[in-house]
C-alpha cells in the first residue's frame, strides 16, 4: 500500500500542475479573440503551412 500512495500522490502533483498551465493558458487568451484562435488552430491542424513555390526540375521552359 505505501507504494500505491506514492504513485497517487504524484498523480496528484501531476494533475494539480496540469490545471495550474491550463489556468495560466486561459489567462492569456482573454483579451484575444477566441475564434480568431480557434480558426487559426484548425487551420493549422488540417493544413501544416506549405513552403515556398518550386517549380518542378522537369518542367517545360516558358516561352514567351
């Protein structure tokens, strides 16, 4: 028993300092705006941002 009441304790801790970032997180979106903050995490999920343009190595010349 001793060991399981350690291993409990430190999922207390755990829990306790996961709420801790949560509430420091949410602090930090009030004065955003939140579906601007939730468009742009959707946004990002679905679609990682692309590179820049490159042509492909064997693509036809351009002629003018």
């Amino acid at each position: 028993m001793p060991g399981k009441t350690s291993i409990l304790k430190s999922l207390i801790a755990n829990i306790r300092a996961a709420l801790q970032q949560a509430r420091l997180t949410a602090q930090q979106f009030m004065t955003t705006d939140p579906w601007a903050v939730l468009m742009r995490y959707v946004s990002d999920t679905i679609a990682p941002t692309l590179g820049p343009f490159r042509p492909a190595a064997d693509a036809l010349p351009v002629t003018g």
